[in-house]
C-alpha cells in the first residue's frame, strides 16, 4: 500500500505563486504517471497536470502557461509550480499516482489551495 503525503497548499493573493510537494512512500510499485487533479466546490474533479513515465506533459488549457508540473523519480516525488494564481484556482488539489496499465492508482488526501485578495 503507497502513502502520499501532499504539502505546499495555503492562502495567497491574485497573481501570487505556490509550489505543491507529493512524496510517495510504502509498498513497491512501478510509478508510471504522477499527476495533480483538483475539486472546486460544487464542481467535478478534473485533471490539472499529469507527467507520465516517458516525461510527457499534459495540462489541463486553463493552466498552460502557468502551471509546471515535474517529477523526481529517486525521490517519488512529484511537484506543481503554480504561478500566476486566480481565484478560480482554488479547489482542493489531489495528487495521484498510476501504474503504467492502471493496476495501481493511488490518491493523496488533498491539499487546500485558497487565492483570494
């Protein structure tokens, strides 16, 4: 069973920046995808950045430019620069793990990210 352990979440003004932090630990198992998905009061779960195994990204369009996701493999570690934050960026964000066939996928417990003035 993987443990992931979410940090970096807080309060920050418009145009302000925030680094999330997600170190895996406990059983063994190829990590193919590390990604960050985040929930919104009263609005579905989406995906904001994902890194797969290859190194290729993908970013959700209200992010590009943004947002950089990135990984470090010795470490299981996978981070979101978020820069030039809006309001409509706060939600709760999730960070996940994913075998490269999707028989393990694991959930962080979230991390609240707040930008209001």
């Amino acid at each position: 069973q993987a443990q992931l352990v979410e940090s970096g979440g807080g309060l920050v003004q418009p145009g302000g920046s925030l680094r999330l932090s997600c170190a895996v630990s406990g059983s063994t198992f190829s990590i193919y995808s590390m990604g960050w998905y985040r929930q919104a009061p009263g609005k579905q779960r989406e995906m904001v950045a994902v890194i797969t195994g290859t190194g290729n990204t993908n970013y959700a369009d209200s992010v590009k430019g943004r947002f950089t996701i990135s990984r470090d493999n010795a470490k299981n570690t996978v981070y979101l620069q978020m820069n030039s934050l809006k309001p409509e960026d706060t939600a709760v964000y999730y960070c996940n793990v994913r075998s490269r066939f999707g028989v393990d996928s694991y959930w962080g417990q979230g991390t609240q990210v707040t930008v209001s003035s």
